[in-house]
C-alpha cells in the first residue's frame, strides 16, 4: 500500500468508514446463590461450548449499529476445557496450546474470504521438541441424510463437531507465538501434536550397558599399556591413548546422563562434557586415521622413519583444540541447548537445528576416514597383490585382513550403519562394533604387538627388574607387525 501511495502521488483518500473498532474478553461463569463451580473433564463439552459461542456472536451482533461495518475479535477465556483437544482427530497425542479464540464479520453471514487473513496466536507455554503445533478451527455442522423406510423417505440429521485444519495453516512459528493463515473467519486455536516416541526395546537397551561395560574393560588395558609399557621410541601413541581416554570417558558418562535430569545445572554441565568428549573422539580418530596412512606411505617408499606420526603439541592442539572450539562456539550461540532432553537424558536440545553442532563434526570426521582407509589400502595393494598364498604365509595373511577389518572400526567407519537403525539386525551391529572400539584396539596395537607380549610376559614372570638391551627390539615402527612386513615386501 505504501509503495502504491508513492507510485500514485494524485491518489486522494476517501474519509474514514470505521467509526469504531472493538475486543471483548469473555469469560463465562455461574452468578446466584445456587451457581456451583462445575470442572469439566479433558474429553470436553463440545454442546456446551458451541451454545457458548452462538451466544457470543449474538452478542456481538447486537452491538453492532445497522448500516456499519464491523470486526470482532474474541478471547474466550477457559474455553478450551470444553472445546478440548479430544475434539481434534489424529494418531499422535494432543494438547490446547492456546486460548481459543473467535474472529467474526457480524453483519456477514458468508465468512469465506476473498484472500486469507493472518492470526498471531500466543503460546501457554514453550513447544517441545518432538511437537508440531497445528492450526485448527472449530467447525460445528449438521448434515441431513435421507433414508427410505419403505415407501416414506425420511431425513436424518447427523452433527458433528470437532477441530478442523481445512482452511488453515501455519504461516510461521516460533517458541512464543504461532501466525495462523485461514481463508474464513471462524473460532481458532492452536493445538500441539506430539509424536509418540517408539517404546524402547529392553533387549537393546541390556545389550548396549553390557557391551559397553564390556569395552570400557579392554579401554582399561590399553590405557594402562600405552602409558606403561616400554615401546620402541620411533613409535608415538598418543593420538590411540587419547582415543582411548575420550572413548572410554563418553561411554561411561553415557551410562549415567540419565541421573541428573533433575539437577539442571548438572545435567548442563554433563551435556556440554559429553559433547565434548564424543568430537573430541571423532578427531582423535582422524589423526589416528591420519598417521596410518602417513606410515603407510613411507614404508611404501622405504623411508627411514625417524618418528612415527605428527609431533605431540600438534596432536594436543587439534585433538582438544578443535572441540573446544565447536563447543565453545554452540554454547555461544544457543546457550539453552544443553540440558535435559524428552528422552529423560542430558544431552543435546533437538530445536533450532543444535543437533548439528554433533552431527556436523562426526558426519565430516567420517567422511574423511572412509577417504584416508581407501587410500592406505590403495597404497598396500602392490603389497598386498605379491603376498604368496603358501602355507607358510597364510597365517600373515589372515592377520592382515583381520588388522585391515579391526582399523575399520577403530577409525569409527562402523558408525555408518546409525543409518540404518530401522532395522533390528543394523542396530544391535550398531550397537556391538562401536562399542567395542577398546577391544579391537586393545588387540590390534597391544595384544598382537610383540613388544608388549614380551612387556606382559614379564609382569606375569615378576621379572621388572630385568630392561631389555637397545637394539633388541624387532618390531617395525609400524601400526602393526604385518604393516611393516608388507612395507618390507614392497622394496
């Protein structure tokens, strides 16, 4: 209109029609000495609550002069109890999520309208997570359908009352208010549907806190390895014994985020550590991802290797700096996205899109491991292709494909099939391989490590006393024996 007014700088206005505009507030309620409260249930009163709204648009109507024009606009206070959210069809469970509210053209009976009009319709309370407010109207109707009983035909008249979307629906939506389109005036509200949760499977749930009790004891034994055993100097464990302890520590904080949903302030601070923990692991995983492929490549070449992987500051830096700051950065942004979820557990919020600030981080740490396994197997497959197949080398052989399979899950690959966790056999997959990150690598760089065999041989034998000579060691600086042997091979 403005834009027009501008264009059209000869327009002159007509004077005002509208003398007056109006809104009433009405509440209805028992008045005398025999009015008595009466409590409505939550399946309503729908009889009761159209009679009340065909009392109010008469009301209106008379106070209304002839000849004029007029809008009203209605908050009918309580009118929610017998218009309840029972009178609205749908699978999901429901709620009133407003007050009801009644828009009329008095001196109209046609209410459809030439172009829709917008209703800005606030909130009782905040929306949950899973909830999908629904704009609705009251429709209240009587339909005659004819029936022949024997040469008479008769007319049955049906009634029917209920919450209805046709003709409305949400132009916009926030925490605070709703902005309902409708191309008729009539009474609105809004109502909440949320979703019913599938029940959570027991046997998932007593597999999950089995196998992850059972990972955190293999988690154990290489932490204690790394940090104990004697290894050869060219070789640098700290990024695995840094994958280790975040692994180890987001599962064990996993099997109590259920316990301080109560304690906001706690279950915060458990949210924002858990975050932290799990990208912390997914970057710990591509630097070791990123080291296996580095090694790869010059033993390969045969290269003198001086040290295995990337400096220790470097390491420290990406591996805890970078987490830090995804975290920092969504705590900055949405504050309120931390806490106590509808899944009764702390962790991430699931509005304005803040599972991102998780799914992002992991989805690209995955994709660039999937990358750098492809190409460090690209890089053994001369070696791989020369590998006899006589009894001599078959052992080596199964040992290969067994540590090839096992870098596979260490690297976090395995968290792939969170895709396909419709399916029961996906899930306890999901469920088993991921959980036992600690296993595999427990296995492949401590328990299949001639070094460390000898370093527990030794503490079985109680001979700590005895060190082993320089020079003794025979081991490559590799991943694995079978890594080094296949990088002898390639020269």
């Amino acid at each position: 209109m403005d834009q027009q007014l501008k264009d059209n700088e000869g327009i002159v206005l007509p004077e005002p029609t509208v003398a007056n505009s109006f809104s009433a507030s009405m509440e209805v309620s028992g008045v005398g000495p025999r009015a008595k409260s009466i409590t409505v249930s939550s399946k309503g009163d729908g009889e009761t609550g159209s009679v009340i709204l065909g009392i109010s648009d008469r009301l209106v109507s008379a106070m209304v002069q002839p000849g004029s024009a007029a809008a009203a606009f209605m908050t009918l206070n309580g009118m929610e109890s017998l218009l309840s959210h029972k009178y609205f069809e749908t699978e999901n469970s429901t709620e009133m999520y407003s007050d009801v509210i009644t828009a009329i053209l008095p001196s109209l009976n046609n209410t459809n309208l030439t172009e829709p009009v917008n209703f800005t319709i606030y909130h009782k309370k905040a929306v949950p997570e899973s909830g999908l407010v629904t704009c609705v109207y009251w429709e209240d109707k009587t339909q005659e359908t004819a029936t022949e009983e024997g040469s008479e035909k008769r007319g049955e008249k049906t009634k029917t009352m209920r919450w209805s979307v046709e003709g409305c629906w949400v132009a916009h939506t926030n925490e605070n208010y709703t902005v309902c389109s409708c191309s008729h005036l009539s009474t609105f509200a809004l109502i909440m549907q949320i979703g019913e949760p599938p029940p959570e499977d027991p046997f998932l749930e007593w597999l999950n806190r089995v196998c992850v009790i059972f990972g955190l004891f293999f988690f154990a034994l290489a932490i204690l390895t790394f940090l104990l055993c004697s290894w050869n100097p060219k070789i640098n464990n700290t990024a695995r014994l840094h994958l280790c302890i975040s692994l180890a520590l987001s599962h064990l904080l996993l099997l109590w985020n259920d316990r301080y949903v109560e304690q906001e302030l706690a279950c915060t601070v458990m949210a924002g550590l858990l975050h932290f923990l799990v990208v912390a692991s997914f970057v710990w995983m591509l630097l070791e991802a990123l080291q296996l492929h580095l090694l790869v490549r010059r033993l390969s070449k045969v290269q003198v290797i001086q040290r295995d992987g990337l400096p220790r500051p470097i390491l420290y830096l990406i591996g805890y700096g970078v987490p830090f700051v995804i975290v920092g950065i969504s705590a900055l942004v949405y504050s309120d996205g931390y806490g106590a979820t509808e899944a009764e557990v702390c962790w991430l919020s699931q509005q304005r899109n803040f599972k991102w600030a998780l799914t992002g981080p992991v989805i690209t740490v995955l994709a660039l491991n999937c990358v750098l396994f492809c190409a460090t197997l690209w890089s053994l497959r001369p070696t791989l292709a020369n590998m006899k197949s006589d009894v001599s080398q078959s052992k080596d052989t199964r040992l290969i494909v067994f540590k090839i399979l096992a870098q596979f899950v260490i690297l976090g690959c395995t968290w792939l099939l969170g895709l396909y966790q419709t399916n029961l056999f996906f899930q306890v997959l999901f469920i088993i391989l991921n959980s036992q990150q600690g296993t595999f690598l427990f296995i492949v760089h401590c328990l299949l490590n001639k070094e460390v065999r000898e370093e527990y041989i030794k503490w079985l034998t109680c001979s700590f006393n005895k060190r082993r000579e320089e020079g003794s060691v025979k081991d490559a600086p590799s991943v694995s024996e079978d890594l080094d042997k296949a990088g002898d091979q390639t020269g």
